[in-house]
C-alpha cells in the first residue's frame, strides 16, 4: 500500500469542498449521507484549532502513543508504525525493510502463520501492512470492542516474530512478482526507478527503489531480516496510533498492559547520507516502444521539514499549488491550455527526514516536439523568478489547499496515517494538527524567497520518457 502523505490525504478531502457529499456504507451498501455535525462546529475556524485533537504519552519502554478519538461509529483503527522504510534497507541489501514486512506475517510467539489476517477477517475487519522510504505500518480496522484482540496479536508480533526459514523462498518469489507486475511490467515505474537512479545514485538511500533491486532482493538471508528486526523494531522506534471509539483511559490500560510488557532496547538512528554533489541539471532519457506520448518529469533537489533550509517547506506547498494544482495553475495555463501537453503536475512533499524533490511532469500533446514543451516550462520558471507571485495567487492556492483540512476529520484512516507518519520520521504532531495554519500563514515574499532557492539555480534532473 502507497504511502498517504499529508498533502494529497487533504488535498483529496478538498474535493468534497466543492459540494461532493460524503457517504458512509449502509448494510445494504449504499451511501448515504453522514451526519453533519462534525462538519458544522461552533469555536476557533479550522486554521486554529487541532484538526484531530490528538492526546500522546510514551511507555516506559519508549513506545509513543497516540489516540485520535472519535464517537462517530463504534469502529477503531490501529496502526503501528515503525520508523524505519526503504532509507534504511542496508548497503547491497535494498528491499530489506520491504521484506521483512511481509514476513512480519509468518507468525509470532503466540500467533499462528497468517492467523492475524485471518482471524481480522473474521471478525468484519480489514488489516494491512505498507512500507514507505521512511516508515513500516501495520493495521487493523475493526469493530471497537475488538481493540483488545488485534493489540494483543500486534503486541505479540512486535515482541518477537519467528521469521521462519522454511516460508523465506516462497516469500520471497511473491516479492518478485509484486516487482515484475507493479515495475517491470509498467513503463511508467520503470521510468520512474530509472531516473531516480540516475539523480540520486543506484546504492544511495533515495535511488534504491523501495522493493529492492532483484539481484539484491535474491540474495536477502534471514539473517539480514533478523538484524533488520532486531536494530529498528524497538519501541522507542515505535508509535503506536489509535483513532476511533476509544477512550482514553482505555487505552491507556491497554497499552501498558499489551505493549508494555515488549522490552526496551536500544535503536539505530536513521543515517542518511547527503544528496550528491550539485552538478546543474542532468539529462536523462529512456525509449520504450509502449510508450506513446512523450513524458517528462523534472526533479529538482529542495529541502525537507527536518534538512537544509527548513523554512522553505510550507512556502514550497503553496508554490507547488500555485504552478502545477488544477486548471487554474500557472503551468496549465500555459502548457496545456496552449495546446502543448495533454497534462502538467508539480509536487513537493517536505514531510520526509531527509532531503526530498521538487518535481515537475508534463506530458507532450501528440505531434508536439519534446524540446518545445521544456523550452515553454522553462519560459513559465524563468517568468516566475523574474517578475514574482502576486497576493492574489498565494492567496488562492492557500485557500484551495486548506479547504479539505476540516473533512479530513470524517475518514477513519486519515488521523493514525498522518500523526503515525509524521512521529514516526521525527515530525512533531503539530505539523499535522495545525498544518492548515502553518499554510494560512504563508506570505507571498516567502513563495518566491522558496522558488529562489530551489529553482534559481537547480541542482536535478530532466528524465525524458519517449516512444521507441
């Protein structure tokens, strides 16, 4: 499962504001509009306020724990996120983190091979795992007064998996063909991998792909699970997040008495090197004969929330709206509407540990000449930096891009995801429960200060994907 960022989890939910109804299941399966008070509260606006009014302590042991409550249907969902991804897949060894996830499934100490899907099904819930660059989660939603069952089977699971030898080559030809069919099978990804590769570096933290390299993926022992397992499954790596009906007396309880008991250990930090050298802006091309239209994606370096120029985040948010978010959009205006390409998106997400990318994809109207469309963004970048944002604009994007945060609320999964990612790659829960302020503050001064620094004199890649 992909990772859910807290800018496209929003900026999804904004689509609501535009007068979509939000529905929940019936037993009959059919939606039917949920009740509005949660959309309609009296005190601070949004901007202001906590938008889950999460409460968090830390066990003794070191496991943070977070509860996000919400009395609008008897269902909880739990999620334990590790913080630990493909970043941290050991040299030579990529795709590591991602398979130990799946054999977290093999079974524990007191929990049977695949009994906790199995059993989570039984009982009307659903349950998963995801691996990011940065985290490994795994979830249960389920009916609330089955809180205890599935904490006390990821407890289990958390304390000790057995990772047994006899299920490593059957997981690990499952592995492959998730590679085969989600990359190799997709020239999209297969473009996306490659360049990636030669931006960052095929051995570099950022240019591994998160399901490893296959000779790589080939030669993972179970020795290299187990020390994974054993250096970044600790609970002071750990957050534990509950959002639902749930009180928080009970959660505490529970908690102390299911989590508590796993022992506290020490935890390697994350160790990620530094982005390559700057060297301009690279060129980078891959023909395929299944592609029909010229693509280009454009990744520029830029700073995280944690890394290098720190301020830059939130304005480099807006900046992205503001270029590549909907018809709208300086660059739609002027490449699609144009008639140059059929698409154009820009996307920055500074919510990482390390340093991360501004990008840039667009693809060719057919007929229409690769080198025409790079000369016409460029012509659009070069306008931007030389005669700057307007109030206007800024004002716009904000407003667009905060206009989902209140109807984040009404999804189950959206508060664990955000909070849990967040924690878990060294944010503070403030990021996400005031990101709209932190949004709403922006000034157009700080836009174009953030588009200096990242697009005056890029340091990046220009990866053409064309047809054979």
């Amino acid at each position: 499962m992909a990772k859910l960022t807290r800018r496209t989890c929003l900026t999804t939910a904004a689509l609501g504001a535009a007068g979509l109804p939000l529905a929940a299941p019936t037993a009959q399966g059919q939606g039917q509009p949920l009740a509005g008070p949660a959309l309609v509260q009296s005190g601070p606006p949004v901007a202001e306020r906590a938008l889950f009014g999460a409460s968090s302590w830390t066990l003794p042991n070191g496991l943070r724990v977070v509860l996000a409550e919400s009395r609008r249907a008897p269902v909880v969902a739990h999620y334990l996120f590790y913080g630990a991804g493909g970043g941290e897949d050991p040299a030579g060894k990529s795709g590591t983190a991602h398979f130990l996830e799946h054999m977290m499934f093999k079974g524990s100490a007191h929990v049977a091979p695949g009994a906790i899907s199995l059993i989570v099904a039984k009982q009307g819930g659903q349950d998963n795992a995801f691996t990011s660059r940065d985290v490994t989660a795994y979830h249960q939603h389920i009916e609330a007064s089955r809180l205890e069952l599935v904490m006390r089977m990821e407890a289990d699971r958390f304390a000790g998996p057995t990772l047994p030898a006899e299920t490593l080559e059957a997981e690990r030809l499952v592995i492959l063909e998730e590679r085969r069919q989600r990359t190799d099978a997709n020239p999209r990804a297969k473009f996306w991998e490659a360049q990636e590769a030669a931006l960052w570096g095929a051995q570099h933290w950022h240019g591994r792909p998160i399901i490893g390299w296959e000779d790589e993926i080939r030669a993972i022992t179970r020795d290299d699970l187990a020390a994974f397992y054993a250096q970044r499954y600790a609970p002071a790596n750990a957050v534990l997040v509950v959002a639902g009906d749930v009180r928080e007396a009970e959660l505490r309880r529970l908690a102390e008495d299911l989590y508590g008991g796993v022992p506290a250990r020490p935890a390697q930090g994350r160790h990620r090197a530094p982005p390559p050298a700057p060297n301009g802006v690279q060129r980078f091309e891959l023909k395929d004969p299944a592609v029909r239209e010229a693509s280009l994606m454009r990744q520029v370096m830029a700073p995280g929330m944690l890394v290098g120029e720190t301020r830059h985040a939130y304005p480099l948010e807006v900046l992205a709206h503001l270029l590549g978010s909907g018809p709208g959009s300086r660059l739609n205006r002027a490449l699609v509407q144009t008639g140059l390409a059929t698409s154009v998106g820009v996307s920055y997400s500074g919510d990482v540990p390390s340093f991360t990318t501004f990008s840039f994809a667009t693809t060719a109207r057919q007929g229409v000449q690769p080198a025409r469309l790079e000369a016409a963004l460029d012509a659009e970048l070069a306008r931007l930096l030389d005669h700057g944002v307007t109030e206007d604009e800024v004002r716009r994007s904000i407003r667009q891009l905060t206009a989902g945060a209140v109807l984040a609320l009404d999804g189950l999964g959206a508060a664990p995801r955000l909070l849990g990612d967040a924690l878990a790659t060294g944010l503070s829960i403030d990021t996400v429960e005031f990101w709209p302020r932190h949004i709403r503050e922006v000034t157009a001064p700080q836009v174009m200060a953030a588009a200096q620094a990242v697009l005056a004199a890029p340091a990046g890649i220009n990866g053409w994907h064309l047809p054979a």
